[in-house]
C-alpha cells in the first residue's frame, strides 16, 4: 500500500475523475483478481475518453459477464449488449446502472454457488 491508498481506492479514484491512464496501469498491475464491476467501470470509462477502444472492450466485457451470469438467458445477453452500446452516449448514465445491477447481481448469484429459480 503507497501513501495514496490501496491499488483498490487508486482504481477508484482514477475511475471518479475520469483518468483512464492510472486506471488502466492500477487494474492491470495492482489488482489480481477486478470485479465484474471494476471491469465494467473501466469499459465505461473507456466509452467517454477512447471510443476508438470500446467495442473490442465492450464485447470483452459481455463475455465476461455470461461467463459469471451462468443462467443468463438469451434475452439477458441482448439487454446487456444494447445497454453497453449505450455507454458513451446520451444514456450513458442509465445504462450504466442497468449494467451495474446485473453485475452486482450476477456477483452475489455467484457467491452463493447458483441463482434463483427462473419465472
């Protein structure tokens, strides 16, 4: 841990103040093992400041995501791929929300070793 805090609060505050740099270098060499949500806040920022980046990344991203989300069914896959087009855009902030909640989701999902049953 440096004097500016742990790798985990310097990700974060890169992430708050839009520096994709340090957040890029703190995630790729501090952090072993990011979240499905630090890897969500990056591919967003990535959406406002290198756009040119954010496909190849979203498309990372969403493997990532049914990898964690095991039960995601095909309407799931495509809620989250139009929410993470959105990203960048005019809805950004909204589709960021979205896409944070089913990250958290899918996280606690996986943690308790399954999901709940289906309606």
């Amino acid at each position: 841990m440096t004097a500016r805090g742990s790798p985990r609060t310097i990700f974060q505050r890169a992430i708050e103040s839009q520096n994709l740099v340090v957040a890029e270098l703190t995630l790729r060499a501090e952090i072993p093992r990011p979240t499905l949500e630090d890897l969500l806040d990056l591919t967003a920022l990535i959406a406002l400041k290198k756009p040119e980046r954010f496909a190849r990344v979203a498309g990372r991203w969403l493997l990532k995501y049914l990898e964690v989300a095991e039960d995601a069914t095909v309407d799931e896959a495509a809620f989250v791929a139009v929410s993470l087009q959105a990203l960048g855009g005019r809805h950004h902030g909204r589709a960021l929300g979205s896409l944070r909640s089913l990250a958290e989701e899918a996280g606690r999902r996986r943690a308790h070793g399954g999901s709940p049953a289906r309606r």
